[in-house]
C-alpha cells in the first residue's frame, strides 16, 4: 500500500522573501516589481494581440502571425509567474490584506469550477462536486480561497488523464472544515512530497495537459491556507493520485 504523508508531518522551512527589510521596504519592493514588470508584460501582451488580429493592416507573411501568437503566449506566461512571485512575497512577509468573514463555500466552489470549465473541456478532464448544496460555511478572505481552489484544480487538472474526473469535496468537522481536491493522476512517492510545497518544484505532468506551470501554485495555496489560520495537507503515493487537503475555520 502506497505510503501516506500529510505537509504537517514535513519540516516548516520559510519560504524565500526579501530578509532583512523593514515593512515599508517591503511594500516598496512589491510596488516597484508590480509596475516595473506588469507594465512591460502588459504591453507585449497587448501589441502582440494587435498584431495578431492585424488591426493596423496585414502583416504579410503568415508565419507573422505565429511569431505574434507565440509573443502573446510567452507574455501572458510570464505575467502569470510575476503575479504568483509577488503574491508569495507578500504572503510570506505578511504584507496581505485579508477579509476574513463567514462565506458560503457552495457558492466560491461553484463559482471556480465554472470559471475553469472551459480550460477543463479543451484539456478533456471532467470536474465535479460531491453534493454542493450540503457544504458547510467557512470562515475565509473569499478572493483567498479562490485562488487556493483555482490553484489547487489548476494542478490537478495538469496530471489527470484524458476523461478521469477532478473532484472537489467538503465537510465540516468539529470547528474546521476540511475541502479535498482529488485526482487519480500518478502521484508521487510519499517523501517527495514536500518538495512541491517549496516554490518552483515541480511533478511530472500527464501528457498534453496544457502550458507547464512555474511550480507556485501549491506554495501559494500553503500560505494563504495559513494566513487564514488553516492549512494545507498532502495524500499521495505511487499510483495513488492526489489529494490536497485544505483545512480553514469553521464559520
């Protein structure tokens, strides 16, 4: 039977941050990569879709427009990585502004999973929610527990075969409530797990699942999950899938 380890049972090593500065240092760091990296990238991403939609007038040789496409993709890639880098800076240097507040977790999943439908059908991987209209209240920053949904269905997505399911569940335990996201990919050995809690880590993926990820999505899902007085658990083995397990107070 395939080993079991949960993140808990892992040494808590901090993840990397600007050490050393103060809180007003901090915030300028993250003011200057905000606008001194998305504005660029904002700017590619937009060119390039000019140029791809030939809004000026024809480019000419049709392999413009590939060049134009793989512009746009690349742009929109890195905008991706610096959004997540900045998120887990802030995170990690508690510079994050949370809401914490009851909100209905039947809502916020349904919400994600529609939100990621259409990247799960061209990706063939089937989402689903055991029994919505039974899942309890939490006590969350709403715009929190999205992002740890989206990235914690986002990675499971990306190592499910081709018409296996990605299910999401909830239930309330005493005071906690526990929401899993399970797939039935691979997995990986139990005492590799904690390597992908660590930023820019990385499993194997199944085949065509998509661009590859810069390996932030379970490093941020780990710090929001704690910044909300909660956390983040790992169920994995060799052949055994995987399943991230989220727990947050109860509302």
């Amino acid at each position: 039977m395939p080993q079991v380890l949960a993140a808990t049972e892992i040494e808590q090593t901090p993840l990397p941050s600007p050490r050393g500065l103060d809180a007003e240092a901090k915030r300028s760091f993250l003011r200057m990569i905000s606008h001194e990296l998305r504005t660029p990238l904002n700017s590619i991403i937009g060119f390039s879709e000019v140029l791809r939609c030939q809004l000026c007038g024809p480019l000419g040789a049709p392999e413009y427009m590939e060049y134009a496409q793989i512009i746009g993709d690349s742009g929109a890639k890195m905008l991706r990585m610096v959004n997540q880098i900045v998120e887990i800076v802030r995170l990690e240097s508690h510079a994050a502004d949370l809401d914490l507040r009851p909100e209905p977790l039947e809502s916020l999943i349904e919400e994600v999973l529609q939100s990621l439908r259409q990247e799960a059908q061209t990706m063939g991987v089937r989402l689903a929610a055991e029994d919505l209209s039974a899942m309890p209240w939490v006590q969350a920053d709403a715009r929190g527990l999205k992002t740890i949904l989206v990235n914690l269905l986002q990675n499971a997505m990306a190592h499910t075969a081709e018409d296996e399911p990605v299910v999401v569940r909830a239930r309330r335990i005493d005071r906690r409530v526990v929401i899993e996201v399970e797939d039935r990919g691979p997995g990986v050995e139990a005492l590799e797990a904690h390597r992908l809690l660590r930023p820019f880590e990385k499993g194997s993926r199944a085949p065509g699942r998509g661009p590859d990820g810069a390996g932030l999505g379970l490093p941020i899902a780990l710090l929001l999950s704690r910044a909300m007085d909660g956390d983040l658990d790992i169920r994995t083995g060799l052949g055994a899938g995987f399943t991230a397990v989220v727990t947050l107070p109860a509302a």
